[in-house]
C-alpha cells in the first residue's frame, strides 16, 4: 500500500482512504482544519459519547490540553516511579517459583491498569472494585455486562470528581484540576470531565500493555536485546521510544475531510474518511533504515507511535514510566523469557492490536 500512486480505498464502512506513508501521515495528522477528529476518530464509527480531548479540534482541543498537560510531564510523572514499581514488583512476586506463565493475562495486561489507578490518586482500596469494572469494559465490548459495567464505572467517576470538587485544591492533581477546570470561561460540564477522566485511565490500559507483550515477544526471539539492555540500561531512552515504534499499539485511527484536499496522490472531498495507519508509517523505509529490525539505538528516531500534531499523545510519559519499570524489573528477575514450545500465542485485531496471548518460559537469574 504504501509503493501505491494513490491512496488506496477501501468501501467497507461508508468508505475510507488508507494513509500508509509516514510523510502523508504527518501532512494528515498536523492539518486538523483539513482532516478533523471531531466525527470520531474510530473506524467503524461508535455510537457513543465523544472522547474529549480526542475528539474535540483545536483551537477548544487546545484549551482542554492547557488545562492536562501540565499534570502529564515527565518530570511530574516520575514523582510516580516507586508506586508503579511496587506495583510492578508485586505482580512479578505473584508469579515466582512458576516457570511457564501467560504473561498477557499475568502481567503485561493488569500492570498498567493498576499503574494509572495509583498514579492518577484513586483511593488503594478501590482498585480492585475498579480493575474488575475494567476488566469486564475491555473483554465484553459491546454485551450487557460492559453496559453495565461501564455506566458503574461512569457513577463512580462522577462521585469522585464531586469529592474533589468540593475539597482538594486545583493544582494538587489532574482529577482536581479537571473537576475546578473550565474551558472557554464557563466550568467544564460533567459529562466532559468523566469523558478526560476515562480517557486518561483507559488511553494507557491495551496500548501499554501490548507495547510490554510485544517487546517480551521480541526478548524471547533475540535474547540478544534484553541482554543490550541489561549491560547497557543508557540505551533504555532509544530502546523504549524504538519498542513503541516497532509494536505500534495504535495502529490506526480515523479523522474526517472537512475541505477539499490532495494527499497521497489522491484528491479528497469533504466527508471522506481517512485512516492514518500508524503502524504502517513506522515501518515506512523511506524513513527507517531496516524499519522491520529493532535497533535499541536508534536516534533519530521520528516516530508517530505515540502519534503526531496537536494530538500527538497526553500519556507518552507515563506510558514510557511503566515501560522502563516493568522491563527494568523483568531483567533484574529473569535471565532469559523463551516462548513456551507447548503453547501459542495469539494476535487481536481492530484499532490497537497486538498480542492477546504471550506463554513465556521464565528462567530466573541465580542472583534474583
Ligand atoms: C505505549 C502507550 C501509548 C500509545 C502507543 C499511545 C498512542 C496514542 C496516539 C497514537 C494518540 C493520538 C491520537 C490521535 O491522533 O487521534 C494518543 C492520544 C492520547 N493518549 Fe495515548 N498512547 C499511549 C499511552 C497513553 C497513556 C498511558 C495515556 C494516559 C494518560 C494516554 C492518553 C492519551 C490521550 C488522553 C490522548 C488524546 C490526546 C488529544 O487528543 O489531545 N495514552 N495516544
């Protein structure tokens, strides 16, 4: 798709032009009056409540991003580093004296979901009740139980924003500042803070996990990687931005033709959609010297993994927090992870896709 002279098309719902190119990628993602989020941004479309910020344009997307992003620094974010390593740390406890481990469903999945809770100030005893919500959202997209399970979720968001809109003072944490936020001079409605607030959890639960399943799998296949990183955890900077560019968890998203255009070779009219494949853009070998090889090295490195423009990702520090924690702490436990020669794993599909099954055979360091 990408050696094509024209986008290509696909008719399948409502009809789309695959955007494949990195370059054409970037053009798309950095042109918000041309190519707009605010009809959604998945494919098929949801019927659903819009994501905010995701799903807002600029100039209001911006005033949204004004309000998160001074709580989402790395500096900020890596007051968190002991939380989520004892979160880290207690889930890889759970799994000593067992050799053969389904990671997905052990590790790389639970991980981030308890990271965000912490991080984000959620009362420790309610992390259970609300990784058990969460679970049955992710699994049971779409049946009776995830309806159910996600409007729990939503009165449970609301009764904690209500808390903190009665007590905690704006600059302390981002649920308070978006429960205190306004945007554009009036206070922001509920229905927007819980949209931030599930966005803000939700957005790092799949994509983190399948960037953590993806890079094991590679550990598995060339211990040579993990061994890099062992005796040279300086190189973790490149290596993690270079994992996300490989695993690409978002691999594609969806933005809208508000005005004529010409991309790709094709012309685009108003109300044509488009896909802006990620994953395919940072495989692109116009830009990446041997894009379908790792290099924990690699710098420059431009990739649109966490993607580009002014929705380019809220998230990348934490992401890239319990990235370097969790693969931190697997090297310091295990020698080496093999893929189970009795077992498979598996691939899921749809808008971030990746593993849904890693069996590793764990091999613990003598020292661990
Ligand atoms: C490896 C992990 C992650 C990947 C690969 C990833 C990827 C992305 C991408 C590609 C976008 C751009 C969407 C667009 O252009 O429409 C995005 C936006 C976003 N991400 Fe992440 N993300 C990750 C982790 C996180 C985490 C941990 C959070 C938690 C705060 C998060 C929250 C968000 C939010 C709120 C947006 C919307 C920003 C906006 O529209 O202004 N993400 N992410």
């Amino acid at each position: 798709m990408r050696a094509a002279t024209e986008l290509p098309h696909s008719d399948l719902y409502g009809g789309f032009h695959v955007v494949t190119r990195h370059a054409d990628l970037r053009t798309a993602a950095a042109q918000h009056r041309i190519y707009s989020s605010a009809q959604g941004i998945a494919l098929p479309n949801e019927s659903r409540t819009r994501h905010v910020p995701a799903e807002v344009d600029p100039p209001l997307q911006r005033e949204f991003r004004r309000l998160l992003d001074p709580f989402l620094t790395p500096e900020r974010i890596s007051a968190n580093e002991a939380k989520v390593r004892a979160i880290a740390s207690s889930l890889l406890d759970s799994l000593a004296g067992e050799s053969r481990v389904e990671m997905v469903a052990r590790f790389t999945e639970p991980f981030p979901v308890s990271a965000a809770l912490a991080i984000f100030g959620f009362p420790p005893p309610d992390a259970r009740r609300l990784s058990g919500l969460v679970d049955g959202l992710i699994h049971g997209r779409g049946s009776e139980a995830s309806i159910k399970a996600s409007q729990e979720l939503t009165d449970y968001l609301i009764e904690q924003l209500k808390m903190r809109a009665a007590s905690a003072d704006p600059s302390t944490d981002v649920l308070a500042a978006v429960a205190h936020g306004s945007v554009e001079g009036r206070p922001l409605s509920i229905e927007d803070q819980v949209s931030i607030t599930r966005l803000l959890l939700f957005g790092g639960f799949t994509t983190v996990n399948l960037a953590l399943s993806q890079t094991l799998l590679l550990f598995a296949k060339y211990p040579e990687l993990a061994e890099g990183l062992r005796s040279q955890p300086e190189l973790f900077p490149t290596a993690l931005e270079e994992f996300v560019r490989y695993a690409s968890p978002a691999t594609y998203l969806r933005r809208t033709v508000v005005a004529e255009a010409e991309l790709g070779g094709s012309k685009l009219r108003a109300g044509d959609q488009v896909l802006l494949c990620f994953g395919a853009a940072n495989r692109d070998p116009s830009v990446f010297d041997k894009p379908d090889e790792i290099n924990l090295a690699r710098n420059p490195n431009p990739h649109v993994g966490f993607g580009f423009g002014a929705h380019r990702c809220l998230g990348s520090a934490i992401a890239k927090l319990e990235l370097r924690v969790a693969l931190e702490e697997i090297l310091r436990r295990y020698e080496r992870v093999e893929l189970d020669p009795d077992d498979s794993i598996a691939w899921g599909e749809g808008e971030t896709q990746g593993l849904t099954r890693l069996p590793l055979v764990l091999r613990p360091r003598a020292s661990a």
